[in-house]
C-alpha cells in the first residue's frame, strides 16, 4: 500500500481503542448494524440544518440505527481528528465528514478504512463522478485504494456581471481572448471601475494555480505523471515554461486593470469588493455564489468554467479539495455506519446536500434534477467535471508539506511578484524546487 508514511513516521500513532459504536460488538468490527453511530461533521454550523434533515430522513428509513450528529468548526476539524487518534482513538466518530486537503494525514495515521469494495458492492458502483474519484484516490496517496466517499467538490469559475458586460457589449468570457479584452475595456481607473478583481492575500496560490494550467493547458502537476495517480512523475510542472507564461499574464493584470488593494485581499476582502463594486469579472470557486446573487441578483451576475487553453482544446481543471465521508477503522459498528454513508451519497440525499451548500454533486444521479438547470454556473461547472476530455491536474495534497508550501511559506513570495519585485519565473522556480524535494521525499518513504 502506497501511504504517506513520512508523515506517519512523525505521528506513530495506534488506534487501539473503540469508536463511538455502542451495539455491543469488538472494536474495529463490522457490528450488528443496529445501534447508535456517531457522526462528525466537518463544517457544523453552516451545514447542520441540511445533515439534520438528511440524519432524520436516515432515521426514518431505518429505524433500528441512530446517528448521533456532532459539528465540528471547519477551522478545527483536521486538529480534532489528530487530537482524538492520539488519544488513542476513544472518541472518533464512526463515520467523519473528510476532505481531501487532510485525507492523506487520515490514511499515514492508520484512521480510516478503505472504502473501494463497499462501494463495489453497494448501489453507488459506478455512479459516482470519475474525476471526484480519482482525485479522493490521489489525495489518499494510495493507488489502489479509496478512503473516502466523495459527495461533493467545488471549482474554479469565471463570475462576470452581466450587466457590465452587456452595456459594453462585450461577449461572456467563455475563452481567454474574450477574458483579457474584457478585463482592458471595462477599467476605468479614473472613474475607478475596474475589468478584474484578482487574490493577493491568504490564498493566493490556489488561485494563481487555477489561472496557470487553464491557459498553459497542461494537464499533470508531475512531469512523468499522468495527473491522476498521486505522483508517479519526480518533477513538478509547475515551472513549465507555458505555466511560467501564463502567471506572467496573469500577474501583469495588477494595477492594470485590478484596484491596488487587490494585494492583500483574502477570499471574504475579494469577494466583498467585486460585489460592491464597479469590477467586471472575479475567478473563484463556485462557494460565492451565493454571495453574488444576494449582493447582485441573478440578472446581474453569471458564471463560466475557466476556459480551455485554447479553441477546441480540452479543458484543463485544477483539483478543488473534494468533500466526502469516511469510514473510521476503530468503529465496531461498521455495518451501521456504512449504511449511514451509502444512504448519505444516494443520488436523492447527495442531491439535497449540494443544493443546500451550492457544491457540485458527486451521484451522476443527480446532474438532472431542477436545482441544477436553475443555477447555470452550478450546470456548467458539473458538465465541464463530466465530460470525458476534461484533464484534472490533480495536486498533491498527500504531501505532508504540501499546505505549507502552497500557501504560508510562499504568499509573502507571490506578493513580491505582484509588486514587481521577483519575477514568475524566479517564483515558480522556489515553489517547484520546494515540491520537488517533498515529493521525492515521499517516495522514499513509499511502502
């Protein structure tokens, strides 16, 4: 099995006590599948009011199974987990709302089970969206293996006022051409209206990386990979020469036609500004949506998948952290909770829960239903997700330095580019260097 263990050289954690299930049965078996489960949600607050109604309606189905809900802050979710595995395991959940920014950590510790032969022989067999799993199974850092069920994911899109661009009469920015003309036409920056709003602050990279390999049209982050197995390749792509072009372009839109202040500006500043303002266009992810039609209204705002390389090339899309539920390897009603799981990820309820949330469904089962035809950026995004051309640079969140190296050690770096005082190319060559030695690092320490 191919598992993160440098990382879990570092924790040498067991899980050698029980977990939550209460049906009598040994620790780490599959139980009765009676009994009360015990369920982590890895964004409580924001997302329990839709967990309760999908736990009521799992309740209702099977009376003989109770779920006991716990919200867990997304801030805190990845340290509750490490906290409760170095406890000895006692107090994690059955069953565990898992991201993939942290399923590898989960995998290196021993935690989960793998989840690939339950879904072979359950109703979710061959249902489930092909490049969510494949990017579960490349975060997992196990080519072979699942340790997740995914539920949802989100992406990168092109948010546009409609409005703006109607009275300028500019075409939607379904290609890069149309992108940078409409950035250039609709800046003023006397009458401070802007074509562009970009990110600067925390979370920077992640953006620049999304602008990076959709123009350059590379579609694997390692050079000898084939971007969805977690890293056969030894060097990073990241400072390909196409890659290292297209973060020219992109930073030269700085003060050109973006506000200064777009420097500093994390997720909420950024957001804040395009929606209050006179900007024309904003790449995010499709979590602001929301934002955007309470501030806006619908008629003034639109959003597209970031656009192919090129005309008629295929789609190049970097990996968003995909959500999903996992199976803990200390619960002793493992019967029960996967029950929970399957129910949880049927095209009905997986459904209810993307609709709720505004994130792409996993189930194929649900690209057809209403919710989905009347949010257009929503459609958009799952259809460019499905469609078999699409190319998923998959990035390596199995890394154990991974966050490190793609967001604190290296923002301060991205701000210097912004600011013309390090060039892309140096940039790009800094991060690169810094992977390439992780990833070579993690392939030493391969089982």
């Amino acid at each position: 099995m191919r598992t993160a263990t440098a990382l879990a050289a570092t924790l040498t954690l067991a899980l050698t006590a029980t977990a939550c299930g209460d049906d009598g049965s040994p620790s780490g078996k599959e139980g009765s599948g009676k009994g009360t489960i015990t369920f982590w949600d890895n964004n409580g607050g924001p997302r329990t009011k839709i967990w309760k109604q999908i736990i009521a309606k799992f309740e209702d189905k099977n009376p003989d199974i109770t779920v006991k809900y716990v919200p867990i802050p997304i801030a805190n979710v990845q340290s509750k987990y490490d906290t409760a595995i170095q406890s000895g395991g006692d107090s994690l959940p059955d069953v565990g709302g898992v991201g993939t920014a942290y399923l590898a950590n989960l995998v290196a510790q021993g935690a989960l089970d793998p989840v690939t032969d339950r879904i072979g022989d359950s109703a979710l067999k061959g249902k489930l969206i092909k490049n969510m799993v494949e990017s579960v199974r490349a975060a997992g850092g196990d080519d072979k293996e699942l340790y997740s069920v995914p539920t949802s994911a989100n992406q990168g899109t092109l948010w546009y006022r409609t409005d703006l661009f109607k009275a300028a009469k500019l075409s939607a920015p379904d290609s890069w051409e149309n992108f940078y003309k409409a950035a250039d036409e609709l800046t003023d920056k006397g009458g401070n209206k802007f074509g562009f709003t970009l990110r600067g602050g925390a979370g920077s990279i992640a953006q620049a990386l999304d602008m990076m390999y959709a123009q350059s049209g590379i579609s694997s982050f390692w050079d000898g990979g084939d971007g969805g197995d977690g890293g056969d390749g030894d060097k990073t792509t990241l400072n390909d020469p196409k890659n290292v072009a297209a973060l020219e372009k992109y930073i030269a839109l700085f003060r050109k036609v973006t506000p200064a202040a777009d420097l500093n500006n994390d997720f909420a500043k950024m957001v804040a500004q395009f929606d209050q303002g006179d900007i024309g266009m904003l790449q995010h992810n499709l979590g602001s949506y929301v934002d955007h039609v309470r501030l806006l209204g619908k008629d003034k705002i639109a959003g597209v998948p970031l656009p192919p390389s090129r005309q008629g090339a295929a789609r190049t899309i970097v990996s968003n952290p995909v959500d999903g539920l996992g199976l803990f390897k200390a619960s002793k009603n493992k019967a029960a909770a996967w029950k929970f799981i399957e129910f949880a990820a049927s095209p009905e309820m997986n459904s209810l829960w993307n609709e709720d949330v505004g994130a792409i469904p996993a189930n194929v089962g649900a690209a057809d239903d209403d919710w989905i035809a009347k949010a257009p950026p929503t459609k958009a995004a799952l259809e460019s997700l499905n469609d078999p051309r699409t190319k998923v640079v998959q990035l390596p969140y199995y890394l154990p330095d991974w966050n490190n190296i793609s967001k604190a050690d290296n923002e301060p770096s991205f701000q210097k580019v912004l600011l013309g005082r390090m060039t892309a190319k140096a940039f790009c060559d800094k991060v690169a260097k810094e992977l390439n030695a992780a990833q070579a690092d993690w392939k030493k320490h391969q089982s």
